[in-house]
C-alpha cells in the first residue's frame, strides 16, 4: 500500500439508500474475503485434529478439552473483534476515519492488557480447570500438558482479534485474509515438524501453534499502527478509551459467554458419556466450527456493513441489506447441510482410525446438517445486531436461550445417553431459540440507531 491512499480512504461512505447491485456489491466485496479467511482457519484447524488424532484417542479427546478451554477464554473476548468492527465502521460511516483508528487502537491496548491478564490467572490453575471434564488420567495428562503451552498465546491470539476488527471496520477484510493464510500454513508445517519431525508429541503441536499466532499478531498489529499514523490517529495509550472499550464490550461479553457455557455443557456432557465420546465430540464440533465459519462470513459482512449504515444515518439501507443478508444466509445453510449429509460417512478416516469414534461421529454429523439452514439464518441476524451495537439485546437473549438448552442436554444424557441425541438437543433447543430471539428482534426497531456512536 506504499503510495497509495488505504482501501477504506478510497471508498465513499454510503449517506443514502443503497440500491440493490451495490448492496449485493458491497456484500460479497466483504463477505468474499472473510468467507476465506474464515475458512481458512477451521481448515487448518482440522489439520490439527488430524495431526493429533493420529497419535491416538486419547490425545485427540486431550486436545478436545484443551480446545473447549481456550475456546472459551478466547471467544468470551470476541467483542475485542465484533464490538471494533461496529464502533469504527459507524465512525467510518459518519466520515471519521482519524475517530475511527483512535477506537481501533484504544482496542489494541485493551486486547494486550486482557491478554496479560488471563495468562497469568488461568496458568497456574490449568490442571484444576482440565479437571472439571472429569477425563481419565492419560486424557487429562494431555490436556494439561497442551494448555501449558497453548496458554502463553493468549495474548496475541486477542491481539489478532481486535487489529481484524478494526480493519473490518474499515472495511478490510483482506488483510485479514492474507494474513490468516499465512499464519495458518505456518502452524501445520511447524506442527507436522514439531509433532512428528522431533517427536515432541501433543504439546509440539501447541507450540507450532503459538509461534504461529505470534507472528500473525505482529502481522496484523503492524498494519493498524501504520493506518493509524497515516490518519493522525494518536498510538499512545487513552485510559478514557481504554475504558469505554471495555465498557462497551460488556454485553458483547456476556453474549458470548452464554455461548460459551452451551458448547460447554455439550462437552462436559460427552465426558460423561466416556472417552470415544468425547473425541468424536471434538471431532464433531471441529467440523461444526469449519461449517460455523463458512456461514458466518455473511455475519462479518453484516457487521461492517450495518455499523457504516446506521453511522451514515441510512436506516432504509440497512433493512434492505439486511433482508438480503438473511435470504444468502439460508441458501448458505442449505447448501452446507447438503454437503455435510452426503459426507458424514467419510469424514470420520481422515481424522482417527478409532472404529468406535467413527461409529459415533456420522449420526451426530447427520443431525449437525439438518440444523445448518437455521444456523446460516441465525448468524446473519447475530452479525446484524453486533453491528447496530444491539448488545445488551443478545446477552439477555442468549441468557434465555441457555436457560432452555442446559436442561435439555441434561436430559439427552441420562435419558437416551447417545452423543446423537445430545446433538438434537443443541439444534431444537440451542440453535432453534436463538432462531426464534433474533428473529424477533430483527422485526422490530430498536436496534436501529444511527449515529457515529
């Protein structure tokens, strides 16, 4: 970009009604991207499980708990990505692009310190919390051995999501792109060196990964402090908007954490049902998470679109592309329920040569791909309130939903006690009722404020 003025300078703000060809335009100029990178990222994540998986059940049911951790600790500050797509795309919506990189940068700060933090908290305690599943002794030896290692990128892994909001925000989701490539072909190379080259076992691959996510955070960090000094943008720290930062991310994280705890019972309750369980659980919702991601492209395109929108005061605009965001996810859904149904059956080799856990994993998918058209429906919507700044609405709404979901599980595990039913209980009542709260809330018009704040 040496020379040339930044893709997001380039680019008028949208003030008025959006037409048809330029919403759809704008949509696929930003969900393209992120479909990639997205994609990117569970497709090597699913290297990983391989890799893994081939060193047997028990460290690939290991790294399933280690992922349902780090999962947790990371996705609960999500809002450091979705909550600085929204603010700095309403600023760029409201031609602010200087404001816009201040709030990039105050999430910068807030990422690393966050980061910090929940190294040194969750570190010393990793064998207690490996505990709580309640594996069996070698499952939980890899688990803790994985987490040791894995926790250290915490912070750049928060790094790497508030940089990709801002340029989100910005309306760059390219960068992005290359970089998640990158960092990702990185990982399985020092993986498969690190696992099997020197023989270092589950925690070589936990430190191929964490090389990997440093240098993609510097990567990405790097790009937002040239931005910002481009635009005048000040780098140094601003307690004060350090402080909204947090403030604002709030409810974003309360959203997320009931989010959270439901992928939690769904693990918790495959450990109860034994080990085989419990890794094709992880291999279950690996594969959940690479289709989550395929569909939730749209979702980022959401986001950035409808914080610009409602920040360029375009309420018309935004219902419009809404509506025609919902209708690409659904067709989203359909097609990756397809494809998932009619490839249940061979998934389950590439990734253990347990009979067992490949018995157990094709139900489980088969239920995962009737509920995919849902999904794609229910991600649009989530990415739309995000960027509208509709927090508080989706933490009292996944509250709700969790309250129904947790019994439900419950009860698929002492009653049927199949992993399969466990599965129908996460899309009737997990899925399902975020369908029917954010649908709801989409009609109406609350969520429709403008502004750059």
């Amino acid at each position: 970009m040496t020379g040339r003025r930044p893709p997001w300078r380039r680019r008028p703000s949208v003030t008025g009604p959006v037409a048809p060809a330029d919403a759809r335009h704008e949509i696929v100029r930003l969900a393209v991207p992120a479909f990639l990178a997205l994609v990117a990222e569970p497709l090597f994540l699913l290297a990983d499980a391989a890799i893994v998986g081939h060193l047997g059940t028990p460290q690939l049911a290991g790294l399933g708990i280690a992922s349902s951790v780090l999962g947790t600790l990371v996705s609960l500050c999500i809002f450091l990505a979705y909550g600085t797509t929204a603010s700095v795309a309403r600023r760029v919506g409201a031609g602010d692009t200087e404001g816009a990189l201040a709030q990039g940068v105050d999430g910068l700060w807030l990422a690393a310190l966050i980061g910090v933090v929940v190294t040194v908290a969750v570190l010393p305690v990793t064998r207690t919390v490996v505990a709580w599943f309640g594996p069996s002794a070698d499952v939980m030896a890899y688990a803790t051995t994985y987490l040791h290692v894995a926790l250290l990128g915490a912070a750049p892994l928060l790094l790497m999501l508030a940089a990709t909001g801002v340029l989100r925000g910005l309306q760059d989701t390219r960068t992005p792109l290359v970089v998640a490539v990158v960092g990702n072909v990185a990982n399985v190379v020092l993986n498969l060196a690190l696992v099997y080259g020197l023989g270092l076992g589950i925690a070589g691959s936990a430190l191929g990964t964490l090389v990997a996510q440093l240098g993609s955070a510097l990567a990405l960090v790097w790009v937002v402090v040239r931005a910002a000094r481009a635009s005048g943008a000040p780098l140094a720290p601003d307690l004060p908007g350090i402080r909204a930062a947090g403030r604002a991310g709030v409810p974003l994280l309360l959203r997320t954490l009931t989010l959270r705890v439901s992928l939690l019972v769904m693990t918790y309750g495959a450990a109860r049902l034994g080990s085989a369980d419990l890794a094709a659980m992880q291999l279950a919702m690996t594969i959940w998470t690479f289709l989550a991601f395929v569909l939730d492209a749209i979702a980022i395109a959401a986001q950035a679109i409808t914080g610009r929108s409602l920040g360029a005061g375009d309420v018309a605009g935004t219902r419009a592309v809404t509506d025609q965001m919902v209708r690409y996810g659904l067709v989203s859904g359909f097609v990756t329920g397809l494809l998932l149904a009619a490839s249940a059956w061979a998934l389950g080799p590439l990734f253990t040569t347990d009979p067992v856990v490949r018995e157990l994993l094709v139900p489980v998918l088969l239920v995962a791909a009737l509920t995919q058209p849902v999904a794609g429906v229910v991600f649009v919507l989530d990415g739309v309130l995000i960027g509208a700044g509709d927090g508080r609405y989706l933490a009292w709404a996944g509250l709700a939903v969790l309250i129904v979901f947790a019994p439900a599980a419950w009860a698929a595990v002492a009653g049927p006690g199949t992993l399969a039913w466990l599965w129908v209980a996460f899309g009737v009542t997990f899925m399902g009722g975020r369908g029917v709260v954010l649908m709801a809330r989409s009609r109406g018009t609350a969520w429709l404020r403008v502004g750059a704040t």
